[in-house]
C-alpha cells in the first residue's frame, strides 16, 4: 500500500479457529489499516484543495466588493442630475416666456422626481459584479460546510475492529451517496465562473470610462 510492503500475517496474529469473523478478527484489523490510509491520502487532498478555494474565495470576495461599493453608487436616483435638468427646462421657460411660438415648440421635459439616471450599462455592471460575488460567496460558504463533513468524517472511532470496520465503511457509504468528491471537485468551476463574470463587468466598466 502506498508503494510499502504489509504483511498482515506477520502484523496480526492468526485467529483462532471459528472466530474468523470476530469482533477483533483480522480480517477486520486489515481492513482498517488499509482504510485509514486510504481515507489519508483522500482527505489529504481534500483539505488541500478546500484550504487553497478559501483563502483565493476570500481575498477574491474582497476585491469584487470594492468595485461594487464604487459602481452602485450609479444605481440610486442622482437627484443632482435631475435637478440640473429641471433648472435647465426652467431656464429654457423664462427666456420663452410670452412667445407663443417658442412655448409651443418647447420639447416637454424628460425628468421628474421618479426619473432614472442610471444607464443600461450600469445595470449590466452591477449584474455582472454581485453575480461574481455571489458565486464567490458561495464557493467560500461550501468550502467552510466541506471542511466540516470531513472533520465529521475523521472523527475517532473506539471500539473492536470490527465495530470501527462498520462505522467507517457506513461514513464512506456516505460520502459517496452526497457526492462529497465530486461536490469538492466542481468548486473550482464554480469559482473559475465567478472569475469570468468579474472580468467581463471589469471589460463594461473600462469601457464606460
């Protein structure tokens, strides 16, 4: 195992004649030596791959809240615009005053108190951004709940051989029925994901410049 030798025989004692199967047989001692390493090399990569995903998620998380923290300040109502606008209809009014025919050739105005200043391409930006930082989020969130179900995973167990044979095969039973391997295996994707819809917000904004 693991590119060593093991020899069980010489390891454990033979059993003796119809305890086989017993509650400390060897069969079962075997099993969990092989097991344990098995189950090391596993979580080994695991918490490799879990410890690099949060410390990227986070530091990642950081930087997409700064550019959201400048760019929807462009969301809300600029009522300074709308004013600016409304002086300029009012100012537009005065001089036209008395004149019928340059009041009615007087465009009516385009703001009011509920008028939107933002831009389609603000919108675009801030989509793009809290979606990155969303999914961000989310790979920080299921890295934090990964780690957790392996803790749960390599708790001790006590007991004969054959009882922490059982538990540990129904833990792994486990961990294959939710996918533990393939759930930790697409948070990469998930942030490789987030990355894409930073960069293309980052493409918007620049443009917008």
């Amino acid at each position: 195992t693991g590119g060593k030798s093991y020899n069980y025989e010489e390891k454990y004692p033979e059993d003796p004649p119809g305890q086989e199967l017993g509650e400390d047989a060897r069969v079962f001692k075997v099993y969990n030596d092989l097991a344990d390493e098995y189950d090391r090399d596993m979580i080994r990569g695991f918490r490799d791959t879990l410890d690099s995903l949060l410390i990227f998620a986070s530091l990642f998380s950081a930087v997409i809240t700064t550019f959201v923290v400048q760019t929807a300040q462009a969301l809300p109502t600029d009522q300074s615009v709308i004013t600016n606008h409304l002086l300029v209809d009012i100012a537009a009014l005065l001089r036209a005053n008395g004149n019928a025919t340059i009041l009615s050739g007087l465009p009516p105005s385009k703001f009011g108190p509920d008028t939107s200043t933002y831009k389609t391409t603000d919108i675009w930006i801030n989509g793009l951004f809290f979606a990155s930082l969303s999914l961000s989020l989310a790979t920080a969130l299921l890295s934090v709940l990964a780690k957790q179900w392996i803790r749960a995973y390599t708790a001790v167990i006590s007991g004969p051989a054959k009882e922490i044979a059982l538990i540990r095969h129904l833990r792994f039973r486990g961990l294959e029925k939710w996918k533990m391997n393939e759930i930790i295996g697409a948070l990469p994707l998930v942030l490789h994901a987030s990355l894409g819809l930073f960069f293309a917000g980052l493409f918007v904004f620049v443009r917008t410049l």
